[in-house]
C-alpha cells in the first residue's frame, strides 16, 4: 500500500477491530501548511482471496494537531540483556494483601519490561486496571497504580484501537500510560523504570480541559 506524505493523505495510523483492517489517512481536504492535517479518512478493508478489499464507505474524523516535542520512543530506553531465570516470589507489604494473588500470578510470568520486570495487572471496578511493576530478580515491588480509561468522547474522536491503556516492551525502559491515574488527570504519560527507584515521568501530555496534576506517576 502507498500513502500519500505528511498532510496530503499520509498514513496516521492502522488498526484491527472485528477482523477488518483499518487505515487512517490524513484528510488532504483539511490540511494545514505542508506538514500536517486536522482530520483523517477512514478506509475498511476485509481479507479476501487473498487480497485486501475495500468494505463499506469512508468516514472522517478529527485530529488534534499537536505542539510540542514527540512522546519518547522505546528504542530510546533500550536494555541489553534481558532476563530468562526463574523470577523470584514478590515481596508483597502487608497493603498489597487484597491484590496478592494477583500479584503472585503476574509477577510469575516471564519478563514484560525493562530487562528484568513484570507488570501484573487486575480489575478494580468499571473501566480501571490496577498494577504494580515487580523486579523478577529481587521480587521488590514498585509503583501501585490504578488507571482509568479515556474519557468516551475522546477516544471515540481518535479511535479506540488507536492507542492502548499500557504500553510496554521487555527490552526497554520506557512505559507509556494512556489513561486517568486513579480517576482523574487523564492524559498521556510516560515514564522511564530506574533500577532501585522505580517509575520516573519523563513527559506528560494532559487532555484539553484537564488541570496540572497534583499527583502523577
């Protein structure tokens, strides 16, 4: 497939839900200078024979022209090694005890991030995940969070499959968080894992509407 470049119908982004593939263009009717678009064309395309063929009519949306350097990449936070033995039994405080099976079940898994961590995650109420970041070398716990979803409104306009909760790798330091740290301050953030330390923000992208944080990761 071939796009266009940057304003004039360049790809924005691609994702799957209910087994069609969608792609997103930059709207060249909305275009602003040569760099950019304030709206996308949306193309479905389902797998036949094949080939990929084009399902149902297009659609438009709005995109949010942002300021302001880029989100950091993971290959920017990248580790060397990463590690394959058996993880060591978290240490769980004596608070954590509500979520400790959780926690246990999560933390036995292989590593999911920064060289040498895992992330267990659990439901707590309507639209929020709780988590913890666990060293399978130590078995310390950092950083217990719970993340609420995007505010409706806002992903519906930027696409729900466009960008996830959490996002993290296991060769790279970087986590991102796109979400409502304990139901408010909804926004994009992300953070760097310092060994010893725990979660460090390196930026933080708040929603329109939303006021400066009092407490963030």
């Amino acid at each position: 497939m071939q796009a266009g470049s940057r304003g004039y119908g360049g790809l924005v982004r691609a994702f799957v839900r209910n087994q069609l593939l969608l792609v997103d263009f930059a709207d060249p009717e909305r275009r602003v200078d040569d760099c950019c678009s304030e709206g996308y064309i949306r193309v479905r395309y389902r797998w036949h024979d094949g080939l990929f063929v084009k399902e149902g009519s297009r659609e438009r949306g709005n995109l949010e022209l942002r300021e302001g350097p880029p989100r950091p990449r993971f290959w920017d936070y990248r580790v060397k090694n990463i590690y394959r033995r058996k993880p060591a039994a978290p240490i769980i405080p004596k608070d954590f005890r509500t979520v400790r099976t959780a926690i246990r079940r999560g933390a036995h898994s292989d590593v999911e991030f920064a060289g040498h961590y895992t992330i267990p995650r659990w439901g707590c109420r309507t639209d929020c995940n709780g988590f913890v970041v666990v060293d399978s070398k130590t078995g310390k716990i950092y950083d217990r969070f719970g993340v609420h979803g995007l505010p409706f409104n806002w992903v519906e306009e930027h696409g729900d499959d466009a960008i996830e909760r959490m996002e993290f790798r296991p060769n790279s330091r970087l986590l991102k968080t796109n979400a409502c740290p304990n139901e408010k301050d909804c926004g994009l953030y992300d953070c760097e894992m310092i060994d010893g330390k725990g979660l460090k923000l390196l930026r933080m992208e708040l929603l329109p509407g939303e006021s400066q944080p009092s407490l963030h990761p």
